[in-house]
C-alpha cells in the first residue's frame, strides 16, 4: 500500500472537486493524504511536513490558481528536494485545465516531467486510471525522470525580449489586459497577475523613487552597476522588467537570468553553472554559442566566462548591453557562490580599464531579497557595495489611496484608512485586498473580519509563511521574540525575519511587519 499525497489549491472550484474525488477513489487501495482530512486541533504545519516526507507519490494538481499559490508551490519545493536527495516521493504533475507555461520556480522542478491532463469530470476515469499503473508499479523511483510530454504540451522558453519590445511599442503580451483608466470588477487584472513581475504596461504598477534612480542608471551611456533590494513581495522583480524596459528604449540590449529558473543539477556543478550562464546569454542575445571554444582555455570557469562576455558578446553586439539577474540571493549559500560574484565585481571594475573599453558597453542589474554582506565576507569580492543601490520599502497612505483610486474605490476613506491600519503598504497585500473587493469575490467587511483566520482572503499567504518557519526554528523563535518583547537579539535572525518580509525596525525596536502578521503569529505561535 502506498502513501499518497494530494496537493492543490483549496477552497476553489474544480481544484477542490478533482482532489476530492481522487482522495476517495485512490484511499481504496492506498493511504492517501489531503488537508481536509486533517482531525481539528492538529498542528497542520507539523503533519503536512511529515506527511510530504513520508509519501511515496506526490500528486501536484497545477491550475491557473494552484501555480500562483505560495502554499502549493512551498509543498511541491519540500516534495521535490525530497527527491533529489533520496529518489522519494515520485512527482506526478496533473494540469487542471492548464495549458500556459509553469511560473519559476515551478518550472525548474517539474519541466523535464511528464504530466497528465484533465479538462473536465468526464477525464477523471482515464487520470484514476494512469494514477493506478504508476502506483502499481509503472514507474520505478529509481528511475531517471520520463521524457517531456508531446510538443504539443510542452514548455517553451519565455519570449522576454518580444514582450519587452512590444510593451515598449504599446502592445502588450498575449493574456494581459492594458487599461487607461481602470473600473470596478470586468476591466481590472487577472487574479495571476498578482504573482510575480507585473506586466511593464500595467495601470496598476505604482512608481515609486527607485524608479527613477533605476531608469536613470539602465538609460545612461556608460554601464552602471545598480541592486534593488527589498523584502519578498516589494515588487523587485517589477522594477526590474520596467528598468529593461527603460533599457530598451534608449536602444540598449537587454538580457535576464532569474537564478530560480536554474535545476538542482546545475547548481550541484560550477562547471555547468558557468557554462548554461553564457548559453542563456548568448541565446537571449541572438549569438553564436561558442562556449565549447571558450572552455578550452586553461584558466577558471569564471575567468572564462569573463573572457566570453568580453571577447564574443560585448564585442559582438551593435548596442549597450544591460544584463538584469534576479533572485541572486538564490547563489548566497552555492559553494561557488563567492566565485561568481567576485566575477561581477570584477567586470564592474573592468569598466575603469583603458585597455578594454568593451566593458563600458555592460550595465548590470542584480535584485536580492537578503543581505549579501552575510554571505560576502571579502568587501573586495562583492558586487553589491559598488554602485548605486535602491530599497524598496512599502507602499506609503498616499500610494494606497492612489491604488485604490485605480481599482474603482471599492474602499471609503475611512476603509481605506483601516486597510492601511491592518497591512500597512504591503504591496502585495494592498494589491490583493483591493482586487477581491473590487471583482466583488470578497465583502469589505469580511475582508477585516477573516483577515487573519487561515480560509480567510490571506489564508494561502499566511499559512506558506507559518510553513516555512515551522522548518527553521531560530526564525520561529526570533519572531516569538519580536511578538513578545519588540526585539530580536541575533542581527543575522533579524535580517532573515526582514529579508522574509515578517518584520520591520522602528528606530531601536523590532516590529511585525504588519498588523495581520502580528494577530495571525501571535495565535499560531502561542504569544500571551
């Protein structure tokens, strides 16, 4: 008998359907787990991770809404490191009537897998079916991953360049929705648009100073060095795109890396690491791949990735070239890490060197959500402390009053003004909030009654936040710290509390970042 477990997005229709229906078909002959099956007063944190832990078969159900939900895409990261170390449990993808390209880092964990497809309750006898030979037996866990599913189905690099331009020319990408001047309800943004980058035409994207700085750095002749930092869900990756964006304008180059994107495998290998690095580049960049000739050279693979950015790109292309890498935080930890980014900090010191003006044509962009200083011990190795750099902060009164506005004032002043009291500018949140009013899914006064309670309009938020501690213990009890006494003793738990958008300093204290995440921490952590 095998250990089942079920993942989906709950409390929306037909996820819940379908994960239901396969829990009561499949617990016939296995032991299968799905939350709902949860007894009341179970730590739900503690038995979902061993339950993950335990399985044999992970059923991920991916949907417009699952793939965009922090709390499924945190349970198929736990079930895939799972894997990678110990062949268990085996990953069996089924698409929810869902035909895009999976999101980063989604992407990296289950794109070299074959999924199923379900469309309708009229596929539910042929899903039950393949479920039932793969359990069987029909898939070794030795084995290495099946091949990609049909063409048809299969994943594609995104076109990130064709989108940029056709942002810039006033068009927009395929799916997205432009809008001067916003309405209640029909017109606004797909609920998925509130995951990730916003798209560089949005009407709902808020300028704030860092736009400036960034645009101003990306446009000028000579490349630059900038970071954008932020807590998670600041709108890093957002000012990104809109910098390239920029970038493009002024006649620039642009190429982009999310380090979320790279697999296990790659990261396990400096070698490989450095060598996929320029192939991407090259790629995204319309040139010749030569990083076989490259590699011939006796020197180091970052030495050598040096001299191919130089050598063959920077010398080959006809424009400035602004290179923007996103979720470097990703690389901290990497032994090669200092390696890589001892390699960046030389090619922006490259820039002053009279010998080799090529390298005057590269700008570089690189957004962190945790503090590199960390992890960067040799000032003279580090990227980040040369340059301009740009915070995000969160959203101020004024900005969520604009947002508001833009959504159709769905909120009154004084609801306006208790939304600010409840997340402060959390941007994501303020975004969230407004778009449920707004499309009528969600009563204003609902929206602070359930505000904090798990099946509430920041449920999957939250719980993906108290999941994730539950697995560090030093954050839990440095929150249970800042809930109790206003302090965090251990700067390096304060930064990562911060870098994780949990809390927030106020001159000599340490604060919840938010009102929502001190009632719902406070409870979940048993803080008197």
């Amino acid at each position: 008998m095998a250990r089942v477990f079920i993942s989906y997005k709950r409390d929306v229709t037909p996820d819940q359907d379908l994960a239901q229906a396969l829990y009561k078909a499949l617990k016939a002959s296995h032991e299968v787990f799905i939350d709902t099956s949860m007894l009341v007063g179970e730590k739900w944190v503690e038995r979902i991770d061993a339950e993950i832990r335990q399985a044999d078969f992970f059923i991920a159900l991916l949907s417009p809404f699952s793939v965009n939900s922090e709390m499924a895409q945190t349970e198929i990261e736990l079930a895939y490191r799972l894997q990678t170390q110990k062949r268990q449990p085996v990953l069996l993808p089924i698409r929810v009537a869902y035909h895009e390209r999976l999101p980063p880092p989604l992407s990296s964990y289950l794109s070299a897998i074959n999924w199923a497809l379900w469309e309708g309750p009229e596929d539910t006898p042929r899903l039950l079916e393949q479920l039932g030979k793969v359990m069987s037996g029909g898939l070794q866990r030795d084995s290495a991953p099946p091949a990609p599913a049909p063409t048809s189905f299969q994943e594609h690099p995104p076109e990130l360049l064709e989108q940029l331009a056709r942002a810039m020319s006033g068009g927009s990408p395929p799916g997205s929705v432009v809008l001067s001047q916003p309405q209640p309800s029909a017109s606004l943004e797909l609920d998925e648009t509130l995951e990730g980058a916003m798209d560089t035409q949005s009407a709902f994207y808020v300028v704030r100073d860092a736009d400036g700085t960034v645009t101003r750095a990306v446009s000028q002749k000579q490349g630059a060095t900038v970071t954008i930092k932020g807590a998670r869900q600041m709108g890093k990756s957002s000012l990104l795109m809109r910098g390239m964006a920029s970038a493009l304008e002024a006649g620039k180059r642009v190429a982009y890396l999310s380090f979320q994107e790279f697999d296990t495998q790659t990261f396990s290998d400096p070698e490989l690491f450095f060598q996929r690095f320029c192939i991407s580049l090259s790629e995204q960049l319309e040139l010749e791949n030569q990083v076989e000739t490259y590699w011939k050279k006796p020197m180091g693979s970052s030495q050598r990735c040096g001299l191919y950015m130089s050598g063959h790109l920077l010398k080959n292309l006809d424009a400035p070239l602004v290179l923007g890498l996103d979720e470097v935080e990703t690389l901290f930890e990497l032994p090669f890490g200092t390696d890589f980014f001892g390699m960046l900090r030389s090619w922006h010191n490259n820039r002053a060197l009279p010998t080799t003006p090529v390298w005057k044509k590269l700008s570089i962009v690189l957004v962190t959500s945790t503090e590199p200083f960390l992890f960067i011990k040799n000032l003279t190795q580090s990227p980040f402390n040369v340059g301009q750099t740009v915070e995000l902060g969160d959203f101020t009164p004024e900005q969520v009053a604009e947002l508001n506005r833009r959504h159709g004032l769905p909120l009154g002043p004084k609801q306006e003004q208790s939304l600010f009291t409840l997340l402060g500018g959390h941007p994501y949140l303020i975004r969230k909030a407004l778009y449920l009013v707004a499309i009528g899914s969600l009563r204003v006064e609902d929206l602070f009654t359930q505000a904090a309670e798990d099946r509430g309009p920041f449920g999957d938020h939250l719980r993906h936040l108290l999941f994730r501690l539950g697995s560090q213990p030093q954050l839990k009890e440095g929150l249970r710290e800042v809930l109790q006494r206003n302090v965090c003793p251990d700067e390096g738990v304060f930064i990562r509390l911060r870098s994780a958008g949990l809390v927030r300093q106020e001159g000599a204290s340490v604060l919840p970042r938010c009102e929502l995440y001190r009632r719902y921490f406070s409870e979940r952590l048993y803080v008197g």
